[in-house]
C-alpha cells in the first residue's frame, strides 16, 4: 500500500518510517530478495554429518569414498553498497513536497532496514561533483545509525548550483568498496558534462570489479520525461549551472521528449548489456510502491 506524504509527517526519525515501510514489504516477500556471494575456492575439508550437502565435492568421492567440503576463501553475508545522487538535479522539483532526493533517501532508508532485518552489512555513499561522503559496509548496529544520521542530514540539502560527476564517482566506488558488493545506485543520471561514453563506461568499471548493480534511474516521469506543463510561457532555471531560459514548452515539446526518453533507452540498453537490473523509478509513484514492485520481481527471479 502507498504511504502518503501525510503518513510520513508524523515520523520524526528516518528509522520509524523505514521499520514501518519494511514491515509491510515482509507480509508479502516470502523470502529474502538478496544473498550474499561465496568467492574463490580454498581447500577441501571433511563432511560432518548433518549439515548440509551443496558443496560435497562428488568427483573426490567416486576417487577417494569419503565425503569432504569444499571451503572458499570467503563465505560472508551481503554487503551492500547504498549510492545516492545528491547535486542539485535531484532537488527537481524545487520547492514541491517530494522531490528526487527525498524519494531516493526514503527508498534508500528502506533498504537499509531490510538488509539490517537480513542481518546483512551495508554502507553509504553520497556523491555530487565528488564522494561527498562515504561509509563502507559494516554490519554493526553503531554503524547503522551513522549511516541513518547521514540520509537524515541529505534531506536538509538545500544547495543549487551543485554540479553531478556520477562518472567519475562510480568510478571511485568500484575501486574503493569490496569486491563482490550489492551496489545500488540512486541517481537521474543527469552529468554536467555531454559525455556519456564516460558514464556507461563507469556502470561497466562496477560489473569489472564483480560487483552486482541496481541502478533506480530516479526521476519526475510528468515533468522531465513527459514534458506536461500548460500551454503558457514558464521561466525555467537549471538547478545545476543556474542558466535562465524564458519559453513556451509547447514550443520544444517533442524535441525534448524525443531527446531525454532516447537518453532513457540508451542508458537502459546498456544496463541490459552490462547485466545490470535498471528499475525505473517515477517519484510520482511513491519510493515505497517502486521499492517493493523491484523487490518482488527481483525475489521470483531467484
């Protein structure tokens, strides 16, 4: 069920919100939507009756008739990168009661109650022009409540004029955060710059590094894919550069749609291509309604 911009008022805390919010996800998920990742091969031990027969090594059997286990480097729970787009596109629509950034911290809060109920590690990264700030994944309740207290300070952001460098932070984040994490990426994917070869190449720098990705490319479908303002002169302003344009959108309507919605596709056909899960994440939907559609495709697929 959608939660209302009336039901969020009354919680104080971002915690109280995501306990509520998770709660009703957990009635209809009826097993965990993620795992975590067993990495490389280490040595075989003996097999101890009663447990669990997956990673009996059968060949050694048929040579040897005795039961041994393979063990990995690493057998750890998920950890779980949380990456959210702050620079000023995401404050669109300016002035309204629900905005980008706002819809990605409550889905974001979400998710973290959801891996903490997992028992799973997960951490923070904040990024606009740089990494405004970063917390690597940890598991400890301490740790928790940092990375709350940091998406409970992103809703304060104010600032225009903050430019995005998503490329260039990606790029950080896959070198920076262990290997084999959950990444999940919120962000318009709006750059300040026209290149976006640099943008999709750092999307393909996170697969590299053996990371899974989820990308929710968060935006306003109304207003920034669908155009729909009256037939009336408006007085626009790029939140980012501060540049002034006055015009009818009549004017440029279906230049603009064609231009955007071919930004969609193509960075959609390149999630496709580089196996990475593109949610498509309209705020005018509700963060909690988008959150649990992913969540419930994402669990029958496993």
């Amino acid at each position: 069920m959608p939660i209302n911009r009336a039901q969020i008022e009354p919680f104080k805390k971002l915690e109280l919100l995501a306990k509520k919010v998770v709660e009703g996800f957990i009635t209809g998920l009826h097993k965990s939507p993620f795992h975590g990742f067993s990495v490389e091969f280490a040595e075989h031990r003996l097999y101890n009756s009663g447990e669990s027969t997956r990673h009996i090594d059968w060949k050694l059997f048929a040579r040897s008739e005795k039961l041994f286990v393979k063990r990995y480097e690493e057998e750890t729970n998920l950890r779980c990168q949380l990456v959210i787009d702050t620079s000023a596109s995401m404050l669109f629509p300016k002035d309204s009661a629900s905005n980008k950034l706002q819809f990605s911290v409550y889905a974001a809060a979400a998710m973290c109650e959801l891996l903490k109920q997992q028992r799973d590690a997960f951490g923070l990264t904040l990024f606009g022009a740089e990494i405004n700030k970063h917390f690597a994944a940890k598991g400890s309740p301490l740790h928790q409540k940092m990375v709350l207290q940091a998406l409970e300070d992103a809703l304060e952001t104010t600032d225009s004029n903050k430019t995005t460098s998503a490329a260039k932070a990606l790029n950080q984040i896959a070198e920076i955060i262990h290997q084999r994490s959950l990444v999940i990426i919120f962000s318009d994917m709006f750059e300040s710059g026209d290149n976006n070869e640099e943008l999709f190449s750092a999307l393909q720098h996170l697969k590299y590094r053996k990371h899974e990705v989820v990308l929710f490319h968060v935006v306003d479908g109304a207003k920034e894919l669908d155009f729909d303002f009256e037939n009336k002169p408006y007085h626009f302003i790029d939140l980012e550069s501060g540049e002034e344009i006055k015009l009818n959108p009549t004017q440029i309507k279906e230049k603009y749609k064609a231009s955007v919605n071919g930004f969609k596709e193509t960075l959609k056909l390149k999630c496709g291509s580089y196996h990475i899960d593109f949610v498509e994440a309209d705020i005018n939907k509700g963060f909690d309604n988008v959150l649990y559609t992913y969540l419930v495709k994402r669990q029958k697929m496993l």
